[in-house]
C-alpha cells in the first residue's frame, strides 16, 4: 500500500516538472512607471533630446541624422488610446508621422506596434514632472525573430535641457545596463513644417586662380 503511495507521488511530481518544462511562462517586464501618474498632464508638446538604444542598426541611422524630433501628443478622453505626431528634418525635408498608443492597466505604460519591423513595444514613464521632462524607456520584441532591444529616450518641454536632468537621464541608463556614452544628443536645426524642403547653406568652394602666362615677346 505504501509503495503503491509513493509510485503515485513520484507520477504527480514527474507529471508537475514535465508541466514546468513544456509550458512556457510569460513573465512580465517590472518596470516601476512614475509614482501618481497622471496621463492628461503628459499631454502636449515635448521634444526628443536624447536617445540610446541597443538596436545598432537605430543608433547607425540616428548617428546619420541627430535631430531634435517635435512631439505633439493628444488624446481623447472616450478612446482607450492617445496619438502621438512626430515632426523631424530626415533627406531634405520635414517629415511627419502618427502613431497610436494603446493604455494599458499600468499607469505610464504604453503600448503600440511598429508594423515596418513587426515589433511590439512596451513604453514607460518611469521619471516626469509633465512641465519640464520625461524619462521614457522602450522594451521592444521583433516578431517571429523574438529579438528584444530596450531604448530610452529624454523628452523635453523646451529645446533644451538642464545639466541636471542630462545627469538623472544618463544614471537612468546606466542602472540598466547601458553605456551612457553612447547617448546621442540630438541637434537643433529649428522649426519643422512638414512638407517644407530644407534649403542647405552652400558653402563656398575655393577659388583656384590660374597663373597667367607670360608668352614671350618674338622681335
């Protein structure tokens, strides 16, 4: 009776750890999002100061254009979502595009998808005062590849941004195990109208003079 007892223990515990084993579990990034969040206050004109992300192929075409990005974000208050547009100076003109964010039951987390990569991303909050800066850091998932990148991006309610804040931007990423030296800055090149051609400043070229000849006098 005892033996037959613990064959059927050892068959429950068997059957558990083949459960453990074949199905997978889908654990949650815990990321902590800004204490109180209040998504109305987060509303409005920001501009993307800063950026590093671990996606080397991103930060190669972010090296090539290191501009400010406006931000305007909207939303309405019967939609589950909010609309964020971007307006940035990309190959000669002022580029605009859209995209929805859905609200999760998280506070300061965000989700939306980038049909371009077949990426989901995760956005979060994790650091704002809504009439200064926000601290944002993107987790995102490539599908079918699975391959994750993590990035972080400063926006700011000016075109600028306190030495300070720099500071707590740069700690933020580093407690995630990212290089802060890799952090692009992003340059002022002024105000974006979207469908404007950029007129580049032609720089001088200069001049060669040729030497005059001085054909000789036949007499």
């Amino acid at each position: 009776m005892m033996q037959g007892a613990v064959s059927a223990v050892s068959l429950l515990v068997l059957g558990s750890a083949w459960l453990v084993h074949t199905v997978p579990v889908l654990i949650e990034p815990f990321i902590l999002t800004q204490e109180n969040f209040h998504l109305a206050q987060f509303m409005g004109k920001w501009y993307e100061v800063a950026v590093v992300s671990t996606c080397p192929h991103y930060m190669q075409r972010k090296r090539g254009n290191p501009v400010i990005v406006a931000l305007e974000l909207q939303h309405v208050a019967s939609d589950g979502n909010f609309a964020m547009t971007a307006t940035s100076f990309r190959n000669g003109s002022c580029k605009l595009t859209s995209t929805d964010y859905g609200l999760t039951n998280t506070p300061g987390r965000f989700f939306h998808h980038i049909a371009r990569f077949g990426a989901d991303v995760d956005s979060f909050v994790v650091h704002c005062n809504y009439d200064e800066y926000a601290m944002v850091l993107l987790l995102s998932t490539e599908k079918p590849s699975g391959n994750k990148t993590t990035a972080f991006k400063l926006y700011s309610r000016a075109m600028s941004v306190r030495a300070t804040v720099l500071d707590d931007f740069k700690t933020l990423v580093r407690q995630h195990g990212v290089s802060d030296d890799a952090i692009i800055m992003n340059q002022n090149k002024g105000v974006c109208v979207p469908g404007e051609r950029v007129t580049q400043p032609v720089t001088a070229q200069p001049q060669r003079w040729k030497r005059n000849t001085v054909l000789p006098v036949v007499r």
